[in-house]
C-alpha cells in the first residue's frame, strides 16, 4: 500500500525529511478508493496534524471498510 493511504504509512511519512515527501507528491496521489486523499495540500495537512498530535489515521483510504488509528511516540 501507498504511504500516504494508511495510518501507519502516514505515521512514517510524517517525519521524513522533506525530499522524501515531495518525492511522495510527485509520484502521484493515487484514489484507491472514494475516501483516498489526492491532492498534496490535503496530505500535507493530515501530516501536519499527526506531527501536532501524534496520531495517524486512515479512514478507509486504502480499502473500503479498513480503518486504522497509528501511534508516532508509544512512550
């Protein structure tokens, strides 16, 4: 699965340094399903968001009927 299409893939994405990010964005956003996030400026929000609280989530973004919630710091 894409990175950015998981919780756990957004989890790892979100403290990558930035090349590896835009590298991300220029392979293309992919929709694997109707909830799949497409454009960078939506990814890049949800990624700010798991750096301010640490979660991840995907809502049925890869595949219908799978969520997922990722913790980025389990101390």
């Amino acid at each position: 699965m894409p990175a950015y299409c998981t919780g756990v893939g957004k989890a790892l994405l979100a403290y990558q340094p930035e090349p590896v990010i835009r590298e991300v964005l220029a392979a293309g956003l992919w929709r694997r399903t109707p909830y799949s996030i497409c454009t960078p400026g939506h990814l890049l929000r949800e990624l700010q968001e798991v750096r301010l609280t640490g979660l991840a989530y995907e809502r049925e973004e890869s595949t219908i009927g799978v969520v997922c919630v990722a913790l980025t710091d389990c101390s």
